[in-house]
C-alpha cells in the first residue's frame, strides 16, 4: 500500500468512521468508500503529477517543453525523438552558460565543433600588438584599432570529418554565436575547413 493509492485513502476513511456505528462486516460502506477512494487517489496522482512538473529536474513531457519556452522562448527546442533527459541537460547547459565574454564564446565555439577558433579583438593588445608592448603593430596577429570598439573578427573551423560534430550547418554555428554575442556587438565571422 503506497502513499495516496485507492487502498491507502481507503484504510484512511476508515480510520475516520465511528467504530460503534458499523460492525466489523459493513460491504455496503466498503463500495461506498472505495468509490470514494478511487476518486480521491486520482486527485492524489494529479497532485503528485503536478508537483513534478514545477522543477527542471523533475519535469516531464510537454512541461519540459514549457520551462524552456518560458527561459529561451523559440531558440531552445526539442529535436525530434528527443528524450527528457537528454533534453533536460540541453537546457540545464544553455541556462547555465556564460554569454557575452570572451572566453564564452571561444568554449561554446570548441564544444560545438570540437576545434578551437581563432579570436582578434581590434581594442586588445595582446590580438593586434602596440607600440612598446609586443614589440609593434601588426606582431601579435592583426592590425588593431581603439576607433573601432565592440568589434572582433573570429576564424571559425568547421568540424572534421568523422567526429561527433560533423554535420553541425553553418547556420548552427552563426546562431550559436549569435546567442552569445552582447547585443551592441558586432562580430565578423570567416568559417574555414
């Protein structure tokens, strides 16, 4: 006998009769209240159902659905034959990651095509060299610029054949970078083989 099914809200009706007014053999209050107890064990079940259906880890079904509509609205959707679990983790990592940084975009760039892309801020010294620091302009990569702010140029690789990756679009990888970038940004993006 499990907590809320027909027997347990069963013994707990009649747990609540008075003993004097029934006998020990009462058939007739036992269907009544067993038709009672099914009704309230399947209110129970939608209790239990609905309670896991208000928290990411234990929601299931179109609920799971509905969590990342409300965080990601269209951007985080289920793929076709998708499983809860592996949709879960889908969008326990979007919610989780870092956006806007540097380093954030350099980790979700690798981990989506398993190849590390090549950044160059215009505005940072260590991408373009100056003068008196990494020996002149141009040195360490690329021409900068400080008249050209919230812009870099990134060289992304597509994945190789034959890994996990391979068959990511080109379109996947631009809205990848697009749901990272600051919104004020502009980034240049060259995709190579």
């Amino acid at each position: 006998m499990a907590t809320g099914d027909q027997n347990d809200i069963l013994a707990r009706l009649k747990a609540t009769a008075v003993p004097r007014w029934f006998s020990d053999t009462t058939p007739i209050l036992d269907a009544v209240l067993f038709g009672w107890a099914a009704t309230w064990a399947f209110v129970y079940s939608l209790y239990a159902y609905a309670k896991l259906q208000t928290r990411l880890l234990t929601a299931t079904d179109g609920w799971l659905d509905m969590i990342a509509g409300d965080y990601f609205g269209n951007a985080v959707q289920r793929k076709p034959q998708q499983t809860d679990a592996s949709y879960r983790v889908t969008i326990q990592a979007n919610l989780l990651r870092d956006r806007a940084t540097r380093n954030s975009l350099i980790a979700m760039l690798t981990t989506i095509t398993g190849r590390v892309p090549k950044v160059i801020e215009l505005t940072r010294p260590s991408d373009t060299g100056a003068y008196r620091y990494f020996m002149g302009y141009s040195v360490a990569g690329a021409y900068g610029s400080i008249s050209l702010p919230y812009q870099c140029f990134i060289r992304v690789y597509r994945p190789l054949p034959g890994t996990t990756q391979y068959g990511l679009l080109d379109a996947d990888i631009y809205a990848a970078i697009d749901s990272i970038r600051p919104v004020d940004s502009t980034i240049w993006t060259q995709l190579q083989n």
